[in-house]
C-alpha cells in the first residue's frame, strides 16, 4: 500500500480530479474506483461526493469502524448523512433524527422487530412467498428481482399497514414501486426543492403527494374506529400515548406518516435486493445451490441464513454509511474537521481478503460457527443506527429462500452487473432465473 501523503485541509488524501468526475467514477463503478482510491492513498482516504460537494472519508479498517460505532451519535450525525432521502420520508423519519429524537423513534418501533413480532410475521412471508413461486412455471424464465419486490412489498404492506383496506392498499403498492425505482440523479436532486417543479423530480413530486395522500386517509380511517383486520404496525403507532401509563404524546398524523414511508422503503427493497443476489448466486452455483436444497428440505434454517448473509457480504446493497462531523474529531489516529462525513466502507471490508479469504467466492461456510470477526461485516450498518428490521429481514431471506428451494430449481447463466438505484445495489440486469424442476 503506498505511503501516505501530507493530506490538504486537515482531510486525509485522495484524488484531487473534480468532484463531478469523482461522483461519476463512484457511481458507474464504485467497488473498483474505492479500491485504487485505497491502493493509492491509503485506509483512510478522502473523496468529494456531489450533491454538495461533500468531503466523504472512507475507512475500511475495523478499528476505526468501531470508533465510529461507538461515536457520539450527535456530534457523529447519522440524519446529516442520510439528508437526501428527507423529501421521501420525511422529517420525523427514524433516519433523519438523531439523539433524543432518534431514540424516541425506536423505542416505539421496536416492539414491532422484537422476537416474539418477528415470529408472528413467518406466516405472512410463507403465504407471500408461496404464492408467488406457485406461479413459476418450469421450463420458463423469471426476473429474480422483479419476482422477489413483489414478495417483499407484498409482506410490508400486510406488515405495516394490515388489509383494512384493499382497495387503498392496492392504489398504494404501485406508487410506492415507483418511489424506489429512481436512479441517484433524482435522489440527488431531491435536496434541491425548486427542481420539484421540473421534470422529472416534478412526476415523482406528484406521486410522493398521492402516496401521502392514501397514508392519511388510512390514519383517518383507523382513528375513527375501523381498526385492520389483522394487528399491524400502524395500529402500534397509533396505540403510542393512548394508554394512562403512557407518558408520551400520541403521534400526529405526519409523524406517522414518515414512519410508514420509512419502512415501507427501507423494508422491502433492501430484502428484495438482498434475495434477488442470493438465487443469482446460488443459480450460478450448482454446488452451493444443492447444498443449499438439502437445507431447505431438512429445515436447517441456520445454512439458509448464511446463504442469505454470504449474499450481503459479496453485493453489500449498501456500499457505506455515513456519520457527518458536527465537531472535530479524531477516528483512527486521524483528526477530521467538522463537516467532514466519516464513512464505514462496507463495500471495502466486505472483500477484504484478510477478513474473508477468496472474497470473490460465494462461500455461505463462512457464516457457519464463530462467523466473521467483528466489524469487518456491517450490512446493518452498527452503534445506535444499527438497522431496526435486521431480525425481520434474515428472517424473510431465509423463509422466502425455503420456500424456492423446495419448490423449484433455478439456474443463473451469467453473472449479473451491479447497478446503483436509489441508493442501493441492485442486479443490473434483475437476475433472470431459469426455472427447472427439482432434482429427481
């Protein structure tokens, strides 16, 4: 690795190209352009990232990535970082607070991720996944993460807002489909309000307004008392302050709103991604897949996981996580300025062959046992901004996986590209599956 330079600003060194071409490079191929980056200057190094430019730090070494973890999660703002998804999600969204906002958030989120919920959820996930690989047909091809949104988005919409409604629901699912798939340079643009006004944030503006729109009538809806037919996540929302012994406010409408966004979001396009990677991989492996068969059939949910789990590590959906400076501060022997975004490279640790030897390879042993050291596998993020659904999502890669595998065999003939929408990786090309029946 080369010696480290004298960096400019109190920043630690990196490309001094212009923060458009930089921006670019990270976009159109950022494992490859973060890695010469770190050849070059070193673990840290410093690039300018538009909007902005901001001056995104990137550390790879476990270490610092604990230090950042274990930061002051105010002065070390996790909101300040995700600031471009604000116009989707909005103000009172559980990733665009920080301290004592933050914190109120999830404690009345979390008894909707605890183990006995997570439990409760396998039925929904089961009937979501079997219905739609009861309509894969063999001898005919399906697109892996078209096939597997439609699951997902399906188990959030029942997860967080019930059935009370179908016909609400069923006028809502395609808009939030169209929330997601956006590419970076309108979820670029959505920190700049007056590009609202123009095509094409203008048609996504619209559709955000009518996706309001449809939340605030389900709230009025359930505040009159036409509870869902079945518990959801809504009803725990609007349970909050109700209760004698409840010493919070009841959450208004918008609050809701923002937390109902969130997750509808966050929930499934993530888990889509992440199951989508996983059949390709087990596609384009004949081996792994057969293990992987045998584990479905045996119900041995702990070799399924690590399936799902090798899935993350090889295509981080998220490639970093960002912690913008609102002090000084010194993270890994290196003293950052306020302003400054410190960065955890997932996408770098993830194949950092000391970590995990042969990190081309899909190898879900590696998740066998003792697993990986600690924070060298982060798809969850860490600290106090760890992902609230972490259980909920293994818990559906592992049950939709199930129910593929003893259905059908699928097989991927190529690799797949990785392509950057929103603010995740995806199959650039979906992951198209062939679909085969089981081995006799």
């Amino acid at each position: 690795m080369r010696t480290r330079q004298p960096a400019r600003g109190g920043l630690p060194p990196g490309p001094r190209t212009p923060a458009l071409i930089q921006t670019i490079q990270a976009f159109t191929d950022r494992r490859g352009t973060f890695e010469r980056h770190r050849s070059r200057y070193g673990d840290p190094f410093t690039v300018r990232m538009l909007p902005g430019p901001q001056h995104l730090v990137l550390f790879s070494d476990p270490g610092a990535i604990k230090e950042i973890f274990a930061g002051d999660p105010v002065e070390l703002s996790g909101a300040q970082g995700n600031e471009m998804l604000r116009a989707a999600m909005g103000d009172r969204s559980v990733m665009l607070n920080d301290g004592d906002a933050h914190r109120a958030i999830r404690r009345y989120l979390m008894p909707a991720f605890s183990p006995a919920a997570v439990r409760a959820y396998r039925p929904v996930v089961m009937r979501a996944a079997t219905d739609e690989v009861d309509t894969w047909v063999p001898g005919s091809s399906v697109v892996a993460l078209e096939r597997m949104s439609q699951v997902t988005l399906a188990v959030m919409m029942q997860v967080v807002l019930g059935a009370s409604d179908p016909d609400r629901l069923a006028a809502l699912r395609p808009r939030v489909l169209r929330l997601v798939e956006v590419d970076p340079v309108v979820v670029g643009g959505w920190l700049y309000p007056r590009l609202r006004a123009l095509p094409p944030w203008r048609g996504h503006a619209r559709n955000l307004a009518a996706i309001d729109e449809l939340i605030h009538a389900e709230v009025r809806q359930r505040r009159t008392g036409h509870a869902s037919a079945t518990p959801d996540l809504l009803d725990q929302l609007l349970a909050v302050g109700t209760d004698p012994d409840d010493d919070r406010e009841p959450l208004t409408s918008q609050e809701i709103r923002d937390q109902v966004v969130t997750l509808l979001l966050a929930g499934y396009e993530t888990t889509a991604s992440t199951l989508a990677w996983t059949l390709h991989e087990l596609g384009r492996d004949e081996q792994a897949r057969a293990r992987a068969r045998r584990a479905a059939q045996e119900g041995d949910e702990e070799h399924l996981e690590a399936c799902v789990k090798e899935a993350m590590r090889l295509h981080p959906i998220i490639d970093y996580v960002a912690r913008t400076l609102r002090s000084d501060q010194r993270i890994g022997g290196v003293s950052l300025p306020a302003g400054a975004t410190a960065a955890p490279a997932i996408l770098l640790a993830h194949h950092d062959p000391d970590a995990f030897p042969e990190p081309d390879r899909f190898r879900p042993e590696r998740f066998l046992g003792e697993g990986p050291a600690a924070h060298t596998y982060l798809p969850f993020g860490g600290g106090v901004r760890r992902c609230i659904g972490a259980p909920f999502a293994l818990m559906e890669g592992v049950v939709v996986l199930r129910e593929v595998l003893t259905r059908v065999d699928v097989v991927a003939d190529a690799p797949a590209p990785t392509r950057l929408r929103n603010i995740t990786n995806v199959p650039g090309d979906g992951a198209p599956l062939r679909v085969r029946p089981l081995p006799g």
